[in-house]
C-alpha cells in the first residue's frame, strides 16, 4: 500500500528544486505559513516563463504560420492522421527521424516549424536550421576545436530541424559534416528533415560523397516518412492576391466614373 506524500515534505522539495536557500535554511520557522505556497507558486511559474523564452530564441524559429491555418484541401496528398500522430510527440523517446518529403511551397517547412514550437511548449530544447545556413557554417569554421563546439550546438537539442535538403547541391566536405550530425544522434535524439527530393535524387544533392547510402540509411532508420504532393500554395495565394487587387481597383475605377 502506498502513503500519499505529506504535504510539506512535497513543499520543502519545491523549494529545493527552486534553490531557495534562504527559505530552507528557516523552514521550521517559515514553511507553514501560507505565503510560502504562492512564493513557490509564482517562482515556478516565472522560471518555466523564462525557460521557454530562452529555448524559443535558441531554437532559432522566426516566423511561421500555426497548423491551424493550413489548408488541408491544398495537398493532392496528405497523411493527415499521420501528421496529427506526429504531434504527439511519442517519436521522441524512440529516438524516431521524420522526414517531410515534397516538391516547393506544399507546407513542409509549416508543419516542421509547428512540431518544433510544440516540442519547446512540452519543455523540450530544438534547433531549427535550413541545411544551408547549418553546413556552410560548419564548412566555416576553422580548427578542430571551434568546430566540434559548432557540431555539439546542433547534437544537444532533443530535437533537430534541419529544412531544406535538396534545395542546393554541395561538397564532399558538407556531405561528410551532414553524416557526422545524423550519425551523433543516431539512436540517441530525433531529427526532423524537410526535403524537396526523394532519397533516390540524394546522390545528386551530394554528388560523388561516399557517405550517401550510409546517411539515407541511418536517417530513415525508425523514421516516419510524411509525403506530400501537390502544387505552389504560396503560387495560389499569389494569384488570388493578384486578382482580389485588380478587382479591388476595377472597382475604385468605376466608383470614381
């Protein structure tokens, strides 16, 4: 039979967690008033605030339109029970890649940027990135040192976004700093990976890198592989800003005739 846990053992334990010091050092005196509760209450709820402020800058977000917006009857092709399991986030502690495969502009980056805010709203520390920005900066950096410390900034987080493979082609040597990510995290923690070319077209975003096979293989390892097809949204939104325009100034002509 288990004991429920006496209520001030249960406080004096929040007030360690929050290393209140002075609070513990005269807790036979203070820690029955009541104030304690409310002090321990709003010290929580401020440092949770604080935390997720900082995880969301590091995560290197910026703008992104929330998964209540997307037009689910865009996509010729959608797993949406697939994409609503994804945010349940139970991929996380497998270790579980994702890969959003799809041609330009079909919500690949929207869906990645929600799981990514999703994941810092559960308490979870992410790195969004577009391949481009992540290799060339590693390719950058100069000494062993100084770029081991720049690998560990993208293995640390629980979750990695890596968006946009298959936009530009690169080098052996990005090809290898790509493997050496994937290959850190492999079985450990998850990456999210949005690409606009299936892995038969890999070979010709890294041409002649010998590490092709074996990247696919361990990123697709327990990985949940979300296809997407269809065409342009941003190209539909365009021409039905283009058109509400000209009727709005069709308009203004005949008012003002």
């Amino acid at each position: 039979m288990t004991t429920a846990t006496p209520p001030d053992d249960d406080r004096r334990r929040r007030a360690q967690r929050l290393a209140l010091y002075g609070l513990l050092a005269r807790w036979d005196e203070l820690g029955h008033r009541q104030w304690v509760d409310t002090l321990l209450d709003a010290e929580e709820t401020e440092r949770k605030q604080r935390s997720l402020a900082r995880r969301i800058k590091g995560a290197n977000l910026k703008r992104f339109k929330q998964m209540a917006d997307f037009d689910w009857r865009w996509p010729k092709k959608v797993d949406r029970a697939l994409v609503d399991e994804l945010f349940t986030f139970s991929f996380l502690p497998e270790a579980a890649n994702i890969v959003l495969v799809g041609p330009n502009a079909v919500g690949k980056t929207m869906i990645a940027k929600n799981l990514a805010y999703q994941a810092l709203l559960r308490g979870h520390t992410v790195r969004f990135t577009t391949a481009s920005d992540m290799l060339n900066e590693l390719a950058a950096t100069d000494g062993a040192l100084a770029l081991q410390r720049r690998i560990k900034r993208y293995c640390q987080p629980t979750l990695l976004v890596v968006d946009e493979v298959g936009y530009l082609s690169y080098d052996n040597r990005h090809a290898d700093l790509l493997f050496e990510i994937v290959t850190r995290r492999y079985q450990e923690k998850s990456i999210v990976v949005t690409t606009n070319k299936p892995f038969s077209e890999w070979n010709d975003v890294f041409p002649n890198a010998a590490c092709v096979v074996t990247l696919i293989d361990r990123l697709v390892h327990r990985a949940e592989i979300v296809e997407i097809a269809g065409s342009s949204y941003r190209l539909k939104e365009s021409k039905e800003r283009a058109t509400k325009k000209r009727n709005a100034r069709s308009a203004k002509r005949r008012a003002q005739s």
